[in-house]
C-alpha cells in the first residue's frame, strides 16, 4: 500500500516531463498528440455557460408559480431540506427561515450560531434562480426545466416572506425583487494584484 503514493508521484512527473503545447519542456504535449481528451463542441458550452447575476440580465424566458414550486419543492427538495426548509443532518442546510424581528440581521454582533436561509442571509434573488438552476437537485444537478426554476425560485421566497404566496415570477418580475438584507452586504470590488493574493 506505500508504493502507491510513489507510483502516483511518477506518474505526474513523467507527465510533466512532457512538456505543454507551447513547446516549453521539450516535445508536443497537446491533448491531440498525447491522445487525450477532445475539443469541446460550443453548444456543450453554452449547457454549462448560464451564469446569472445580480442584475438578472441573463435570466431565460419562462415563468412560474408559488404554488407550482410548492410541489416542485416536496417532489424533489424536502428529502435534503426538510418539509419545511428547516434543513436536515449531514450537511443539508435549512433554506426557509427569517428572524422574528425583520430589521436584526444579527449574523455579524451574535454569540449563538445562526442559520443562515435564502430569507435572511441571501443578497440577490436573482442568484437564487442561478444557483438552484447550477446546483439542485444535489445528485442531479442542471436537470430542472427553467419554468421548473422560476417556480422553485417562487415559492422559496415566499415561503421567507419576500414576495407574496400568489406570486408568478417570470424575468422581468424576479429582477424586481429586492432582498431584505441586500444592503448590509458590501460588494467585493478588489481588482487583484499583491495586496489581494
């Protein structure tokens, strides 16, 4: 069993000895002579390319209901984030929850830990649309339509008191929503350099 952390560590130094495709370290070391891997076709790209952002310029077309995402939500969310969002063990967090007083945001002055939900410690709701349509379903994530996404996103910031319960969202709706506490978070605009790294 020792050997093979030796034998792992000769393998990537013979591949470094390769070189790269630049011709630095000796000989053609691209994926194509190494017979390695395969160019990426664009629309394999534009599958992962969906990105959206704080302003929500690159939300799809579609819609959708709190109550579509209610059942949405009980189909394939609640075995992870509990019925009611109130998260469960193992590493799935609660994503429904606010504090009794709306204007605390005790996160940065408390002792005690707190959970932090889509309702109390979320900036951008278009991000919620981002990282639901990205990431969830955790073991099949990037399955859910885009109407599947904008009722999802729906009935999430419902059920944290951000839009009402007989909400639709569409694009132009959900780049209207501001978040409760989007203004205690402060943007990171560092550029880079020494001071950064």
């Amino acid at each position: 069993m020792r050997m093979r952390p030796a034998l792992i560590a000769a393998a990537v130094m013979a591949l470094c000895a390769c070189g790269d495709a630049s011709g630095a370290g000796g000989a053609d070391a691209s994926p194509s002579r190494l017979g390695l891997g395969r160019e990426v076709a664009p629309h394999e790209v534009a599958k992962f390319d969906r990105d959206v952002g704080p302003d929500g310029a690159e939300l799809p077309p579609g819609q959708g209901t709190v109550a579509e995402g209610a059942t949405i939500y009980a189909a394939k969310c609640a075995s992870c984030h509990g019925a009611k969002g109130e998260g469960m063990t193992g590493g799935f967090p609660a994503v429904i929850g606010r504090p009794a007083n709306a204007e605390g945001f005790p996160f940065g002055g408390s002792s005690e830990p707190l959970d932090r939900t889509i309702g109390n410690y979320w900036p951008y709701a278009t991000t919620v649309f981002d990282y639901v349509r990205r990431a969830m379903p955790q073991l099949t994530p990037g399955t859910l339509s885009d109407a599947e996404v904008y009722s999802l996103t729906a009935y999430l910031l419902a059920a944290n008191q951000v839009i009402p319960m007989d909400a639709t969202l569409d694009a132009a709706s959900l780049r209207a929503v501001k978040m409760p506490y989007q203004d205690r978070f402060v943007p990171d605009n560092r550029k880079g350099g020494r001071e950064v790294k």
